[in-house]
C-alpha cells in the first residue's frame, strides 16, 4: 500500500493522470509475468489463513485443545520427532 502511495504521488506530481499511470503499472505487470513465464514460471494464488484476524489464535486454541492428550496425535507426534532427529543426525 505505501508503495502504490508514493507512486500515486509521484505521477501526480509529475502531472501524469492517473489512467497514465494504471496503464503504465499494468504493463509493467504483463512485462514481469512474461519474464517470469519465459523462466519456467506459472502464476498460482492461494488462500491462507488470516494470522492477523482477532478469531485465529482462538481458533488455533480450540483446535489444539480438540487433539490433545489424543492417542493418535500423540502417534503422529513421535513419528516426526523421529523423522526430525533423523535429520538432524
């Protein structure tokens, strides 16, 4: 956001309208997607969870507290700090 700010700015500044500059952003968008494409590159989108979201860490603490003291957790547990000292080692 403070990025699109100081060039919203700066092209204002300059006496560029803002469609000049919409345009200008956008072929710089198609100019870095087909470089990228050239590389062996696809674009992909994901959604992740909202860390930032006043319910997460709510929700992170009604979901551990589903599993714990579970035996199968406790399996699944044991099998990646065997995996993780396998690592290490």
């Amino acid at each position: 956001m403070l990025y699109y700010m100081l060039y919203y700015t700066n092209n204002m500044a300059e006496g560029n309208s803002m469609g000049k500059s919409q345009n200008q952003a956008r072929e710089n968008v198609s100019r870095y997607r087909d470089k990228m494409r050239t590389q062996g590159f696809r674009p992909i989108q994901i959604w992740v969870p909202d860390t930032r979201s006043p319910t997460f860490a709510e929700e992170c603490r009604r979901q551990s507290l589903l599993i714990s003291n579970d035996a199968a957790e406790e399996s699944v547990l044991g099998e990646l700090d065997a995996a993780a000292r396998d690592i290490e080692d």
